[in-house]
C-alpha cells in the first residue's frame, strides 16, 4: 500500500532503464556549395510524357537552382526547364526534393 511494499530492485530496473529513441532521419553529406543567387522567377517544367508544371525559382548557382511548387509534386529524374527571366533553357536532373522544394542539377 502507497510504495511502501515496493520491491526496491525493480525501482533500481526502472531507474537504469534507457528511453527508447526514435529512429532519427539519415544524415545527409555537407559538401562545399557555390554561392548560390536569391531570385523569384517563374520556372516552366516539362516531362517527357508532356505534363508541363510551373514552379518559382527560389535560388540558382552556375550549376543548379532550386525550385518551389505550390503543391506536392512528382516529377522524372530529367526534366526539361526553362527560366526565362533568367536566361537559362534546357534539361536538368532532380537531385533533390522536400515536399515542393526540389534541387535542379543543370545537364546539358
């Protein structure tokens, strides 16, 4: 009644006892990136089955740029781009993608 029977070993159990962890998220590698350029330009997408798809250029480097969509989007491995405002027209590879932001590796 109220502990007072309580057998002192299954405490010192309790006590020792680690949390269970949740699994974490796999780390991903740091590697040294170019400077990349703030811009809100509009992105014209389109796959090769033909679905077409715009989307706003957050920021782009020399080699790639990343790209935000309204909603969830899914999209091939290549994708063939165009950023008027920005001069930039031709094919990329998603590298990337966090819900609507995807990371676009300029190919050509």
């Amino acid at each position: 009644m109220f502990g007072l029977f309580k057998n002192k070993k299954h405490e010192e159990d309790e006590i020792d006892a680690l949390p269970e962890r949740e699994p974490e998220e796999p780390l991903r590698a740091v590697l040294p990136r170019e400077q990349r350029v703030n811009s809100y330009k509009e992105a014209h997408i389109t796959t090769d089955g033909g679905y077409k798809v715009r989307g706003i250029v957050v920021d782009h480097s020399p080699s790639g740029l990343r790209i935000r969509f309204q909603s969830h989007e899914t999209l091939p491995e290549i994708i063939q781009l165009r950023v008027p405002d920005l001069s930039i027209k031709g094919f990329g590879r998603i590298v990337w993608q966090d819900r609507t932001d995807f990371g676009v590796e300029m190919i050509n």
